[in-house]
C-alpha cells in the first residue's frame, strides 16, 4: 500500500499469540518521494538469508526440549497456551495461511478482498481515495509448528518506479484452532495529480527462514473518489 504518514510508535495487533519481544519487532519503510533502488528489496533477502539459522525442532521436540529450564518452561507455557497438546504432529514446517484482506476505512465498509490460490488478482484489485486514512487487517491461521518471524512486505511502483516499499514484523506464532487476526498501522493515501493513477504492488507473508506463505502481484487505483460498491 502507498501511504503519506504513519505513526511509528503505533501496535495494531489484534488476538495475535506471544509476540517476540519488543527489540525485535521491525518495521522499516522507504519514502514515496524517494526513488528506491531495484536492488534494495533484493540485498534484504540476501542479507536475510546469510544469516545462520538454529536446528528445526517439531512441536513435540519444542515442548520436551528443556522442560527442566523454569524460565523457558513458562515462555512456551505462554507461547503454546492454546494448542492441543494431544493433536499435535510431529511436522517440522509450519503452515501459514491467509484466509482474508481487507480495507478498513473510517465511516464505510471493510472492503474485502478476495485472495486467488495463484496469488494474482485479474483486473484492477481495489481503488483508493486520494488523501484518505485506511489499515489493511488481514486474518491468517497458523498449523502444524510454530512459525518464527513472521513478516508483511510490500512494494508499489507507479510508471515501472518504485515509490514505496515497507516491512513489517508482525511476530512469533502458536499452531491454534482459531484464525489470527492483525491489523496493520493507519495509513494516509497521497493526493494530488501526481498522485492520482494507476499503481502496481507486490505484497509477501514470510518467516525467518525466508520462506513465502503467500506472494501477491496486484494492481490498485488511487482516485479522487471511492470506488462505487
């Protein structure tokens, strides 16, 4: 999504499980007024995967791995809270998936946003109003392990130029029954003629190890008016 502000200090989670703790939580974002370099978003994947990641436990390696730790026995106590211990697998990856996105705007309906199993939206997705406050809120489930580092990318360009690019980290995640619900920080479209058009954007939901539970290829509108529903 493109915005204009955005309040660094706010946290719009909504239900999330136990969340990293505050110094690692990361958002960071480049300016709409400043052309991007093509190769930032790459060099952040490289950096990403250079990093040297611990041995993969299943859930049930998790719970019995340093049982007799007090300290850590009650993290995980808080971080699996919800999970039936008597279902769980012995899978080693886990599965995120996103049930749904919407557009929460003040004073009109959520608009909601059907998501394709290829990940590509036909047509024109959705249309925003010039110079008008909106959040994304999406819901998502999480099964079989726990998911570390989950993150929100995105990335828009207009006219084949990057304009804006942010990350999000939205945190640490249980397997449970009910579906996560996050609601990404308030947003400000731009406005203007400038500003005004058509705009093509990539979104992904990855975890630490980098891997893509969901990439999206989609292009939006920003208009003078809301699009009629």
């Amino acid at each position: 999504m493109v915005d204009e502000k955005r309040d660094e200090g706010e946290n719009s989670n909504v239900a999330v499980g136990a969340a990293e703790p505050a110094n690692l939580q990361e958002e960071q974002r480049t300016s709409r007024y400043v052309t991007v370099s093509e190769t930032d978003e790459e060099d952040d994947d490289d950096r990403e995967q250079d990093i040297q990641l611990g041995p993969q436990y299943t859930l049930k390696e998790q719970i019995e791995k340093d049982k007799d730790d007090e300290s850590l026995r009650k993290w995980k106590e808080q971080l699996l809270g919800s999970v039936d211990f008597d279902n769980i697998g012995e899978t080693l990856e886990p599965e995120v998936r996103i049930l749904s996105l919407s557009i929460v705007a003040p004073g009109r309906n959520d608009i909601v946003l059907a998501v394709p199993e290829d990940g590509k939206p036909t047509g024109n997705w959705f249309t925003l109003k010039e110079g008008s406050k909106y959040s994304l809120k999406f819901t998502f489930e999480v099964s079989n392990n726990i998911v570390s580092g989950l993150k929100y990318t995105n990335t828009v360009w207009k006219a084949g130029i990057k304009v804006d690019s942010a990350k999000q980290m939205l945190g640490t995640f249980s397997p449970q029954p009910e579906p996560y619900i996050h609601e990404m920080p308030e947003e400000t479209t731009p406005s203007g003629m400038f500003a005004r058009g058509s705009y093509s954007a990539r979104t992904k939901f990855l975890d630490d190890d980098n891997k893509c539970y969901l990439e999206i290829n989609y292009s939006f509108d920003i208009r003078k008016e809301w699009a009629a529903v």
